[in-house]
C-alpha cells in the first residue's frame, strides 16, 4: 500500500481512498469501505425450526424483487470493539430476537465483499435456542423475528436466485 487516507467517516462505515501498487508495478486507485467485522447467527431451536428476523433494508430501494426494502435474514451484527465474534454473535441474537442459545458453535467466516470491503463475517450455530426476554433491537432498527422450517428457508434462497430476464435480453 502507497497510501490510505479517509474521504468519508460515518456512523457504520467509513470510506478510505486508497493507492496501491500492483504486481506489474501499475498503480491503482481504490475506494475501501472500512468497517466492524460481523457475527452472523445461525438459531435453531429444539423443534428443529430456525429464527430469523425481517428486515427493512435501504440498500434494496431500487430493487423491484424487494418493493417495500425487506428481507429475511439470520439475526447479525458488527463486533463491538474489544469484543469477540462469539460474544456479538450472542449480543445480537438476544437484542433482535429475545432468543438465547444453550450452545453456540463457531461455523466458519469469510471476508464478505474483499474486492472492497474490509469486514469479517463470523458465523455461529445457535443451537437450542429459546425465547428468554422481549427483543430489543435498535433505535433505529425495523426488525420483527420468524420462526421458520428448512423449507421456508430454502424458498427464501430459490426466490434470491431466481432470474427475470426480460424480453430485450
């Protein structure tokens, strides 16, 4: 790295501009979107049903697959400084759902957009989950929690890959 210098600085994320040199010697302009690491959760509970929650989410404004901005998604959140993924993912889980797990099993990570983004995704089978509290989600958070099977899951991944091509190509 030549240099790295912040162009944006903002509640979640900040936005770093900056210059690289490549393998051939070429040097490269970057936009890095810098950013908490995340811990994702994964909560099933004795029944064998998941929890997930219903999201309103701006970035899919534009996007006709979603009119009114919502998606489901597994409950999820940033690491908190001096906190670990393990920890955030439990925080999380509670705050969204009101869900606690009995175990949480680490279940892999994996950079999430490395071509420009500097987050983590750490994810964790909640197993055993049961409803201990009342949500608390945000200030700012629209989050209603679902209790799903497999199946509904799988639909909700078929519906995301489902393509519509239109008839100009």
């Amino acid at each position: 790295m030549l240099n790295r210098e912040t162009a944006f600085h903002g509640a979640i994320f900040d936005i770093e501009d900056v210059r690289v040199r490549l393998h051939d010697g070429r040097v490269a302009r970057r936009q890095v979107v810098a950013k908490a690491d995340g811990a994702i959760t994964i909560p099933i509970t004795d029944r064998g049903t998941l929890i997930m929650v219903l999201q309103h989410r701006v970035g899919l404004l534009d996007n006709p697959a979603y009119p009114d901005c919502e998606v489901y998604e597994f409950p999820a959140g940033h690491v908190d400084p001096g906190e670990t993924p393990a920890a955030a993912a439990e925080r999380e889980l509670l705050e969204e759902t009101g869900y606690t797990a009995a175990r949480v099993i680490p279940a892999g990570s994996t950079a999430t957009v490395p071509s420009y983004n500097t987050e983590f995704g750490y994810r964790f089978l909640c197993v055993d989950a049961a409803l201990t509290q009342t949500p608390a989600p945000g200030q700012f958070e629209d989050v209603r929690t679902a209790e799903v099977t497999a199946d509904e899951v799988a639909g909700f991944i078929a519906g995301m890959l489902r393509v519509t091509v239109s008839p100009e190509g």
